[in-house]
C-alpha cells in the first residue's frame, strides 16, 4: 500500500495477521529509506514496527499512547497520517524526530528526554484520558520513571505499561534492573507452558506448579503490578493475547515484550555500540556513513583522546562517569581502554552527577562527560552535590551551543544560563582542539574545585596533545586591529565563525574563554575605549554572557555603549545552524548588516 496515503489507523482493523506482517515489513523499509537520506533514529525504529501496528489495531476506543523518548515513534507517526511528511524528517518547518503536540493530536506528550512517560501517563490517568506508555528497558533506568512506578501502583486504575526490552539503550545497558530483565528473558518457557495447559487442568494448580519449578517472581510483581511476560514483540498473535489479558484487569498492568532492536536491517541488528542507534545519512545498500574530512575531528573526539592520555599517568587515581552516551560522545575506545574505571550509569544523569562528587571527595580525579540538554536534569546535583561541596569534579557539556536535527528538546543554548547562576563553579569555554587541552590540564592539575567546560557539537582542526599545555584564563584578543571601529566578545565556536568574516570591518575580537568568573580586568579596560562594544554568543543574552557584562557594568556604574546579538528567550526548534542563525540574524550576512547601521 502507500504509505503516505494512511490518513489515520482505522485501516488496520480490516487486515489479516498475514497483511499487518506484510504491512510491517514495508514500513521498516520506508523508515530505512527515509532515514539512510536524512538521518536519524534508525535502530529504535526498526524494533518497534509490529508492536506499534499492535498497539494502534487492539486498543483503537480513545486510548492515546505515549513513547518514552520519542526516538522511537516514527511508525506511529506513519500510522496517524504523517508518512507525507517524512520528506522533511528532521529538516526546518518539517517533521520532528520525537512525538511533538505541535504535530498531531495523536501526540499528547512532548518527548525526547528518557524517563518521563510513566509520570505522563499517572497525570493523564487521573485527568479521565486513557494513556498508554511504551518505556524501553533503558529509560527504565532512570530515577523518575521509578518514582512514577511507585505512585502507578498503588493505582485503583487499569494503568497498561508496556515495557519494551531490547537489551539495549543508546548504549549497552548496566545495572541491576538489566541482569532482573536478563532473568525474566530465560523464563518465557514459563509463560508458554502455562497458557498452553491452561484448557486442560484447573488454572491455579498448573500455575502454582509450574511456578514452583521455573518462576522468579519479578520486581514489577513485588511493587504490586500484574505482569506479563516475557512476549514476543515481533508476533502479533502473541501482543493480541496479552492486550486481552491486560485491558481485563481493575490494576495497573506490565506487558514485558521482548524486541529486537534495529530489526531488519543487518547493520542495525549486528551493531554492539549503539552506531546505529542514531544515525547521520548513509548509503543503505552498504552501510556506509559520511564521513568527516582527515584532518578534523569533533571536540568529543580531541577530549577522549586527552582523558586517554590522562589516564595513562593517572591510572590509580582516575575515573570517568558516563550517563548512557559513550558512543555518541565518542567514548567508545576510552572506555575498552580503562575498563572497570569507566562507569557508565545507564540513562541517569542526576545519579552520575552526585556518584562524581562522592568519588571526587574520596580523593579521585574525576570527569563527567554530558550532553548540554541532559545536564539540565542535573542541576540540583550540580547545585547541591558538586559545587556547594567544592567537589573537584570536571563536567564536559557536549553538544553545547546551537544544535542541528533535533530541534528544541535537544538544543545546547541554555547550560550558559544554567551554569552561571551556580556559585564556586568555574566555567570554560574553548574555541578549538588546542585551547580544549589546555583548559583540561588548567582544570584537572591546576583547579581544586568544580568546572564545566562548554563543548559545541562542531568540527574542529586535529591537533597533537602538547606536552605541557599553559593556559591563561584571561580573555585575549584573537586579531590584531590598530584602531578597532568596535570590540565584539565572543567565545567557543562563535570566535572561529566570527573572526575571518568580520577582519575587514576593523572589529576587535575578544574570545572570553572563561565564562564564570568573568575577565573583570578586561571588562574595565574595555569600558576605558570610547568605541561601542558588541557580545555575540549562542545562547539567549537575557540570562547568559551578555546579562553577566551587563551585571558587571551595573555594580560598577560602567557607562558603555553594547549591543548583544544573541538568541531570544524561547524554544529553538529543528533546522540546520546556518538556516537558524538566519532566521534569527545571527548569520555572518545578518551581523554585518547589524554592526554598520550600530556604527
């Protein structure tokens, strides 16, 4: 059939067993068509076809469904009507990776962060709405999810969680709740038996029987819920079955399905680091991604090749602490590298973020590498934990700054904001490889307490770790002006963006490396010229950089004339850096234009 002819699922209760698995196979090979040409959540995907098709055939009276991160949602984004769309998937003005309100009624839960879609489902239960939540074994690793477990249960409500276990988050999963799964997976035997002689022999004693011999009873069980499985995820025959079972109950209800992530394709299937789990576009027929020029690299990479090294001289006194993202993060290597030293918590970031102090307060160096949009989640952590403590502990903010793709649950313009309300925290920000290695020695060797160091998802020039790396935390100007027309600060990436672009305008640029504290010795002299001063920065000015001078200036009753560009207050959404550095004229056309009617 055409897919982008689907206008909702209502077609689904017309089809055999037969056609759904045929329907399946042809969505998971729209999906990897779309996505092998834009990019994006493959791996995902592909192991949620038939149980998604499931979902929206069986319970089709009102019953909404929300997908924990989101990542996962693209079938049933086909299902309600958007298979059209998919032409834009992930592009400016198109279709969002994740469940979006914006999007569709379908979608009753904004998403993309892990962990949120038991919460969701409680609220939307006690509102009178009938959500049902699918939450991957990786999300349900995370502290919320287990808060709402703990409230869903004691629930007078038929609260239907599907559980959906892979084996697998973004990267290998960890912890206890994995080796309970890993348990559960071996007793499907269990199931099968007991529905099989459930006709012939009086339930009870055949269930008690086989209980005795092959049951372990799970955690969901000993929390009060009524669960089912393992099941396969892929048989739809089976999903039916135990949707029956659940919708039946007067409690809350755990469907424990068991799928294969990145199914149908080879690839994805085969994939044991999470590559395939998020994906830049790539040829399909061989699985071939693009790849960066030789002589770049991205910050991730030059910051795991200095911790490797830091390691090798620190091998007793060094841990690094990973919230999930070691692939992403270009961990991978790091990690077989230092072994039982590398401690990857699964999906939970504010745990990671308190493990770190206690393990820096023991006497450890100690790094936490975390995308910008997940450091959120630990603020209070960082607050309370890491800062108020003065606990030595490095965090690398990946994928700061302005973000492609993944639109506004995913943009790195607000951990400048964040980290700058944080008292006795230092905050640093490099422009390139260089100036990274740098800093990491400033931080790890000549710091004693808390630093976050700002690290845009961009490419960069490869450059040697150096020997012995000297780091000035002043602020320095990066082009040599005689009589500048007007100084601009800047910092991180924005510096190498700026500084080629605006030589021939006489503008001065200061890269302010060090956001917290700021360079007040600098700030004074520049206040000291009679030429205006500009502040560019990817972040929103009101609570960033620009509001930090503007404070400064305020206490010391500093008259200057400023002028920000920055980006608003609000919620940055999908479109390529340069598409969203237009709109909101923060592109190099844009700033020159600004500056010469500010001149």
């Amino acid at each position: 059939m055409d897919l982008k002819e689907i206008k909702d699922p209502s077609f689904l209760q017309d089809l055999s067993i037969k056609e759904l698995e045929e329907l399946s196979e042809e969505i998971r090979n729209f999906i990897i068509d779309a996505v092998s040409k834009r990019g994006g959540h493959l791996s995902s995907n592909l192991g949620i076809v038939e149980l998604t098709i499931a979902l929206h055939r069986y319970f089709h009276n009102g019953e909404k469904f929300i997908f924990d991160v989101g990542h996962q949602s693209y079938t049933h984004k086909i299902l309600t009507g958007r298979a059209k769309d998919f032409d834009k998937l992930r592009k400016k003005d198109g279709l969002a990776g994740f469940q979006s309100r914006s999007e569709s009624e379908e979608d009753i839960w904004e998403v993309a962060h892990s962990s949120t879609s038991l919460a969701a489902q409680a609220g939307f239960l006690l509102g009178n709405i009938k959500a049902i939540s699918i939450i991957g074994d990786g999300a349900l690793t995370g502290g919320e999810a287990f808060e709402a477990l703990n409230f869903l249960a004691t629930l007078n409500k038929n609260a239907i969680i599907i559980l959906n276990d892979n084996n697998y988050s973004i990267s290998k999963n960890v912890g206890f709740i994995k080796h309970s799964l890993d348990k559960l997976r071996s007793t499907r035997g269990y199931i099968k038996l007991a529905d099989k002689n459930r006709r012939n022999y009086p339930l009870k004693s055949i269930k008690n029987t086989i209980k005795s011999v092959f049951y372990r009873p799970s955690i969901f069980d000993d929390m009060g819920f009524k669960y089912y499985g393992p099941i396969d995820g892929h048989n739809f025959k089976e999903l039916f079955k135990y949707f029956s079972y659940a919708e039946r109950q007067n409690r809350p209800v755990i469907i424990h399905v068991v799928t294969k992530k990145g199914k149908g394709y080879t690839p994805a299937e085969t994939d044991t680091i999470g590559a395939w789990h998020s994906t830049s576009p790539f040829d399909k027929s061989t699985g071939k991604k693009t790849q960066a020029p030789e002589n770049k690299e991205y910050f991730s990479e030059a910051l795991s090749k200095y911790l490797t090294k830091f390691y090798d001289e620190h091998p007793r006194d060094f841990k690094v602490v990973m919230p999930a993202m070691t692939y992403s993060s270009n961990m991978v290597s790091l990690r077989d590298h230092m072994g039982k030293d590398y401690i990857d918590t699964g999906i939970a970031e504010q745990f990671a973020t308190s493990l770190s102090s206690a393990l820096a307060l023991s006497g450890y160096y100690v790094c936490l590498p975390i995308y910008s949009s997940f450091l959120q989640r630990s603020y209070d952590q960082l607050f309370q934990d890491i800062a108020m403590q003065n606990a030595h502990v490095v965090v690398l903010v990946d994928k700061a700054g302005l973000i492609s793709d993944n639109g506004k649950t995913h943009q790195g313009l607000y951990d400048i904001s964040y980290l700058r309300t944080i008292p006795n925290l230092t905050v640093l920000a490099p422009k390139d490889a260089k100036e990274l290695y740098e800093m990491l020695d400033y931080s790890f060797i000549k710091l004693t307490g808390p630093v976050c160091i700002h690290l845009p998802n961009e490419l960069v020039d490869k450059t040697d770790i150096p020997e012995n790396p000297s780091f000035n935390p002043s602020w320095d100007k990066v082009n040599d002006i005689i009589n500048p027309k007007a100084q601009l600060i800047t910092y991180s990436s924005s510096v190498n963006y700026l500084k080629d672009a605006l030589k021939n305008m006489d503008i001065e640029i200061i890269n302010a490396k060090t956001i917290s504290p700021l360079d007040e010795e600098c700030l004074v002299e520049l206040s000291k010229t009679n030429t205006p001063l500009f502040i560019y920065e990817e972040a929103p000015g009101e609570t960033s950089l620009t509001a930090s001078i503007l404070s400064f200036f305020n206490r010391k009753n500093i008259t200057k004339q400023i002028a920000s560009f920055s980006y608003p207050l609000d919620f940055i959404g999908i479109g390529t850096k340069e598409e969203l550095r237009k709109e909101y004229r923060m592109d190099i056309e844009s700033i020159k234009q600004r500056i010469l009617e500010l001149l």
